[in-house]
C-alpha cells in the first residue's frame, strides 16, 4: 500500500473511531462512573472519541492520562491527535465530565489539599516559614543576585526529597532541569554524606539534564511531566526559569513576544504540579532598577507575567559571611517573613 493510502486509511480508522463512539457517549460515562464513583485505572482509549490511533498519538505527545486531557485546550489536543479541533473539544469534555470537574465544596478541596507533601529545605527556620516545608502541587520561585543560595537550595531539595516522609522527604525522584551549567554531583555527595545516605543511590535518584535554549527547556520540562508518574518524581527544578529567554529575546521589541512564550511555559508547569503532585522549584535572576534611589534597586526578571504564576515567591539575598536571608514576598496561604540559614559543606543548614 502507498504511503498516502495507508495516511488515508489511518484517517478513516481515526474518523470511525469517534462514529462508534459518539452514539455511546452517555453510555460510557456512566459505565466508568461520569457522576460520584471514582475514576482510577480509567485508560485514554476509555473517552468517547478516542481510539487506539489517537491515544498513541496523545500518548506520545504526553497526554497518558485522563487528568491530562481535561486541562487540555483544544487546539494543543488537535495538534497532538491530529485531529480537529471539534473533535478534541468533545474529548476534553467527556473526559471532565468523567472526572467532574467544575465547582465544588471548600471541604472536598481542602481534603484534597491532604495529599499535598512537604520537601525539608535542611533548615528549620525555612521550613517554619513555608508552613513545613516546599509544597507539592505548586511552584515556588527563588530570585536572587549571584551567590544568593539559589542552585544550594536546588541542590539540597534534590537530596531530601529521596528521604523517608518522616526525615523530611516524600521517599521519591528529582528531575533537574539545568540552563546555566551549575549543576554539580559533588555538591550532592556532600550533602548526602552529612545524613548518612547511600551517595550512590542518591546520585541515580537525580535525572538532570542541560537545557540550551529556551525551545530546549521547554521541551525538556515537557518531558519531565510525562516522566514523574513512571520515575515516581515529586521534584521538579528549573535552575534558572528565565535565563535563556532572557539571552534570546533582546530589546523591547521581542519583549510581547518573549512574555507570552514565558507565560504558557510557566502554565504548563503549573499544570503538570497539579497533576502529578509535583513540587515544582525554579530559580530566577534579577535585575537593577536604575529609577529606584531608596531601597533595594533589585528586580526579579520576568515581570508581571513571571509574579502572577507561582504560589510562592522569595527573595534571597547574602548576608555576612556565608549567612543568606530568605524573605517570603508571596504566597496565597502563608504569612509575609524572613529566615537566615547559611550555606556549608554540608547543605543549608540554620545558623
């Protein structure tokens, strides 16, 4: 068969598939509980619309789950599946439909806000200021001048998230995203080793990979979802967020276009915390604010469009000797504070 009889044929099985589906569509959702049964161990090839062709088109473009296709917009699921946007839209809305998403009560939220885990920072003033520890299901951000502590901090959370839930870890993986060559495995030896932990265990439970411009490290990130729910990852870290969009995309003249890639990058990760439980840590830079003649003249980099996204912001400054200053600028559930740990051989520790 020709290669444009096989894409033709190809077609026809997809259009098929959404045929035999679409008279069945109430049908199924009830079999796979679309009111209040739960909804585990549903398969993508379950939804309405959706065959064997299209799922391994979707599963290949990062759309292995149910979760994923309902906070999917239509236009990224057509351009995944290859098929039309009409067609992706009745995917996304069987499979919220099964899901049942839409409004609900504070107390089901706040139950579900349970399963949230908490990574230890190796300090324990830090750890009181971010309400036990960095969160899962959100990203928090660290911006900060050179030599502030951010890739430290990096480094350390790497290491504790490998430990037991009751040492301050979630027992899981670290996926590190690294686009300034910073990124160093002797710093995670040296950390391992000061709480007695298998340094060689340690450094495979690290992926890390080197982002070289933005496309890359969007992609990379991309990645790095799909990879959480098969590695059991519960860290994600991007150190920094900004650096290469910040190298590409000079002059005020690329600024729009430069924001708006920032802004769906930054969503993406949000989603992909929300979904795979996932406590997302990306470092920013800064910048001086030539206007500013009192106070502190340093800016993060980034924005508006980089403040709204994550759920928590930091600033980290150094301090006397190797004494920093974390202070919590934002954050929708914690209070305003500061924390000064130091940075040693060993890791973050309090002063």
């Amino acid at each position: 068969m020709s290669p444009k009889k096989e894409a033709d044929a190809e077609k026809d099985n997809d259009e098929i598939d959404y045929e035999e589906f679409e008279g069945n569509e109430q049908e199924t959702l009830n079999e796979v509980g679309g009111d209040d049964s739960s909804v585990s161990g549903i398969e993508v090839t379950d939804l309405p619309g959706v065959g064997p062709a299209i799922g391994k088109r979707l599963a290949e473009s990062g759309y292995k789950s149910v979760e994923a296709i309902a906070v999917a917009s239509p236009g990224e699921l057509a351009a995944a599946g290859s098929i039309g946007e009409t067609t992706a839209t009745k995917i996304i809305k069987a499979a919220r439909e099964m899901l049942d998403i839409g409004f609900e009560t504070a107390d089901l939220l706040l139950e579900r806000r349970k399963i949230a885990g908490r990574i230890s920072t190796g300090s324990k003033a830090l750890d009181e200021m971010f309400g036990g520890g960095l969160e899962t299901q959100a990203i928090t951000e660290m911006y900060g001048s050179f030599r502030s502590g951010k890739t430290q901090m990096a480094h350390q959370l790497s290491v504790m998230v490998q430990r037991p839930p009751g040492e301050g870890g979630l027992s899981a993986k670290a996926i590190y995203v690294d686009t300034e060559g910073t990124f160093r495995p002797e710093r995670l030896v040296d950390m391992a080793e000061a709480y007695g932990m298998d340094t060689a265990k340690v450094l495979k439970n690290v992926v890390w990979a080197r982002a070289y411009n933005s496309d890359h490290q969007i992609l990379l990130c991309d990645q790095a979802m799909e990879m959480a729910t098969e590695h059991n990852a519960k860290l994600l870290v991007v150190d920094s967020v900004t650096s290469h969009f910040r190298a590409e995309y000079t002059g005020r003249g690329t600024l729009a276009a430069r924001q708006q890639k920032l802004n769906k990058h930054l969503h993406h990760l949000q989603r992909g915390a929300e979904i795979n439980n996932l406590a997302v840590y990306i470092t920013n830079q800064v910048m001086s604010r030539p206007d500013a003649f009192f106070g502190d003249p340093t800016a993060p980099v980034g924005g508006h469009v980089l403040a709204h996204v994550p759920q928590t912001r930091c600033y980290l400054r150094k301090s006397k000797g190797e004494r920093r200053i974390c202070r919590l600028v934002d954050s929708p559930n914690l209070p305003e504070g500061e924390a000064v740990f130091t940075v040693v051989k060993d890791g973050i520790r309090d002063v």
